[in-house]
C-alpha cells in the first residue's frame, strides 16, 4: 500500500511541477502579447488618431510603463506627450515618444526571448507528465497482473 500512496504522490508531484511550468510559460507569453498590444499602440498614436481614440490608447501605453516600472520621470512626460494631437506636439514630446517606443521594443525583446526560452521548457513538462501517466499506468497494469497471478 505505502508503494501505490508512493506512486500516486509522485505523479501528482511530476503533475504540480509541470503546472507550475505551463504557468510561468503562459504567464510570459500573456507578458508578450501585453508588450505587443502597448508597441503597437505607440505606433498608433504616431498616426495622429482621433482624441477618443488618442485617451483609451494612450491610457494603454501609460497602464504598460507603469506595471513595467518604468521611470516616473518618462511616465510623466510620456503622459503629457500622448494626450496631445500629433499636429500640437512640441519637440520634447516627440523625443519622449521616440524613447516611450524604444522602451517598449526593448521590453517586447525581452519578453519574446523569454517566451522562446521557456517554451522547450514547457514542452518537456507536458512531455514528462505523458510519460509518467504512462510509467504509473504500466506499473498499476502489471500490479494487477501479478495479483491475479497469485491469486
């Protein structure tokens, strides 16, 4: 009995481990796509959007920096910057944007490599989990087996 209480916990450790890594993996990939959706709004707001358009955008990319722990200082800027027309920005609102889309790409990188990284991760858990239900099910089939040999 203590063998079979010995394989169930074993497989539900393998099954909370590679939860915990198909987490993180999602974890980061949803950290991407937030980096993405923040990039390409920036790049919208370069267009010269319509001021309805321009606040909830905007918004975006401000919500993006401060979770990012961006420095208040940028912050700061980039929230004057953004909320002003295209055809009414003065020269350092352009620059911050200039920096506002260079931080954001870099973050984008970042958090692309990241997923990249952990996606063999990923894979391998799911991979392990496969093969240890398959081990445990041999194990439990040649368990039986045995039984009804001795009878």
């Amino acid at each position: 009995k203590s063998a079979e209480v010995k394989e169930k916990c074993s497989y539900s450790e393998v099954q909370a481990a590679t939860q915990s890594i198909l987490d993180g993996h999602a974890a980061l990939e949803e950290q991407l796509a937030r980096s993405q959706r923040a990039s390409q709004a920036a790049q919208n707001l370069e267009s010269g959007l319509p001021a309805e358009s321009r606040a909830s955008t905007a918004e975006l990319v401000l919500e993006h920096l401060a979770e990012n722990g961006a420095e208040q200082a940028l912050q700061a800027a980039a929230g004057s910057a953004l909320s002003r027309p295209l055809a009414e920005r003065h020269p350092f609102d352009v620059v911050t944007l200039d920096v506002v889309k260079t931080v954001l790409g870099s973050w984008q990188a970042g958090a692309a490599e990241k997923v990249a990284t952990s996606a063999p991760s990923a894979v391998q858990a799911r991979a392990e989990v496969l093969g240890a239900w398959a081990i445990l099910d041999v194990a439990r089939d040649q368990s039986t087996t045995i039984k009804e040999a001795i009878g």
